[in-house]
C-alpha cells in the first residue's frame, strides 16, 4: 500500500494514532485551503481524536499513510469524511432567541407584507448544521404567516458537511431537543416517529419552505438572487480573520436592499470593511446599509 514508509505508527491506548507536528500541519493547511476552517497548533490532540477513527476505518498503521491518501487527490469520498469528522455542528432550535424575536417583531411584518403582495423572499441559513436553526426560522416565519407556504417565501438552508445535511433533510429529533420551543409549535410541526416513541419528526408546511442544499461558502455560489435575511452563526468563529473578511462581504453582495438583515453569533463580529456594509441592530443582528444602487427583487436563485 502506498505511503507506508515512514515508521508504523501503532494505536495508543484507546485506539489513538500518534500524529506529528508535521502531519497535523500538513492536514490543517488541506482543512484550511478547502474550507476555511483554521486549526491552529492547540487542535492538534481534536484531530488527532477525530481522525484516528478514520484511520481504523480505512485499516492505516498511521497518520503519515492518512495524510498521502488525503494529498492524493483521489478519494474524494475520503476528504468528504475528514471534513466531517474535523467540523464542528452543534447546534439547537431557537438558539440565541433573541434573533427570532428580533425576526417576528421587526422583520417579518414588512417581508410577510411583501409576500402578500405576490413579492419574493428569500431567507438563508448559512452553516445550518443539523437543521434546527432552518427550521427554527420556518416556525417563526409561519407563526407570523400561517400561509407562507403557499407564497414565494422561501429558506435556503445549506452546509458542507454531507452527513448533518442528512440528518437535517431527516428532520427527526430526540423529544427532548425540543425543549427550547414552545408547546404549540412542538404540536404543529411534530409527530412523533414512527419506529423511535423518543424520538419526533418535523411535519407540515415547514418542510415545504425549506430547501436543503450542500454549499461550501469559500467556493462559488450557485445563485445570483438576493438574501432578505442571512443568519449565519458559529461558522466564522472557525474561519481566519481575511476568509471572514471575504464572505460578510459576499453576504452584501447579496444583500441587495437597504434593510437587509445579517445575523451572526453572539461571540462572532463583523470585520472593519463589512461594517461599512452594514449597522449594527440589536447586538448581532445587522442591517444592510450602504446599497449603492437599490435593486428590486434580483433574480431568483435555482433553488427557489
Ligand atoms: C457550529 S455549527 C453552527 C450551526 C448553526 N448555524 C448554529 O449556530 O446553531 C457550524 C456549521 O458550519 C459548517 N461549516 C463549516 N465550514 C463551512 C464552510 N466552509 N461552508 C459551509 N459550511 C461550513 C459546519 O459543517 C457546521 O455544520
């Protein structure tokens, strides 16, 4: 098998594979080139946690073979498991609620007004995990219009990681995640599951506002339309400043009416030039400022 030159490494106790200073280098700079994800020195034991079960997965004596097998290039479906199993998705339903709050008392009275007259909106979730917080956005937008299905309003949601997609698309949560929401929208858009009692599944019109796609943010981005609302939170606290530099600015770009709101997380904060773009509302939620010529509705984007 190729890449077995360097000495073989043998699992420490409880299955960890030693990683050198070199190789974690090597593969963070690969993290880092493909999706932004800075790991400095301080995550070396993480990767080394994280990925060792990869290693037993593909039956490697050691990371110096991972690693050629990652440079490689051609075993994509690895890369595919590496990133994975090296970002983090944590996340819950209505987190950081006073941006849901913020939503249904100042945004969506003016954006369900628009939809009501035949007008496009568009929402995004930027980084959206395992789904709670797409849906988390569904649940408000219907609260506040009950038909929103029926209209043009739609939520992107998007992540890179294949696997928290899945699970997101799923839509089945464990009864007790749903502690943050309240009992009437536990009762309107869940059932329990059918094979798991402990277990409920998102039904309704939710599902019919949601479209899940994979996006890595660094790399080119499929739409041209325009975001009303962009929440994309505890992503970019894993970027380098100059990657969360670059994408607040695409936000922008596709903020393209003055009153557009970002919403980012609450230990994240917007770099010198994007605050140029954009004035701060209510701690981490932001509004588009600064449009230089006010587009009407852009055109749509493929998923909508
Ligand atoms: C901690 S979760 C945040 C989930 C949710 N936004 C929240 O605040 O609860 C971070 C998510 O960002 C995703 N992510 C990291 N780098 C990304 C990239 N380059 N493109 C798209 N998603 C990325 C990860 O896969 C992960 O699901």
């Amino acid at each position: 098998m190729p890449g077995l030159t360097a000495p073989a490494a043998t699992p420490a106790e409880g299955g960890q594979y030693p990683l050198s200073e070199e190789d974690f280098a090597a593969l963070a700079r690969f993290i880092h080139q493909r999706t932004g994800i800075f790991l400095p020195p301080a995550k070396r034991v993480l990767m080394q946690t994280r990925l060792s079960k990869r290693l037993r997965a593909r039956r490697l004596d050691g990371f110096r073979a991972y690693r050629k097998l990652i440079e490689d290039g051609r075993d994509e479906a690895e890369v595919g498991h590496m990133i994975s199993a090296l970002t983090t998705n944590v996340t819950r339903f209505r987190r950081e609620p006073h941006h849901f709050d913020h939503l249904s008392a100042k945004v969506l009275p003016d954006l369900v007004a628009r939809a009501r007259q035949g007008k496009r909106v568009r929402l995004w979730s930027a980084g959206c995990a395992t789904g709670e917080e797409p849906y988390s956005l569904a649940f408000t937008v219907l609260k506040a219009c009950p038909e929103a299905a029926t209209l043009d309003i739609r939520i992107l949601a998007t992540d890179l990681d294949p696997e928290a997609l899945r699970i997101a698309e799923a839509g089945v949560y464990r009864e007790d995640a749903l502690a943050p929401l309240s009992p009437e929208d536990r009762r309107q858009h869940f059932t329990p599951a059918r094979d798991d009692r402990s277990q409920a599944r998102v039904t309704g019109p939710s599902r019919d506002l949601i479209r899940f796609r994979r996006l890595n943010l660094i790399e080119a981005w499929p739409f041209t339309g325009g975001f009303d609302v962009i929440m994309c939170r505890n992503v970019v606290i894993y970027f380098d400043p100059e990657t969360q530099d670059r994408l607040w600015r695409r936000f922008a770009s596709h903020q393209r009416r003055t009153g557009d709101h970002l919403y980012i997380g609450h230990s994240e904060s917007l770099s010198p030039t994007a605050r140029q773009l954009y004035r701060a509302v209510d701690g981490t939620g932001y509004i588009r400022t600064a449009v230089p010529a006010e587009a009407t509705d852009g055109p749509a984007a493929p998923h909508q």
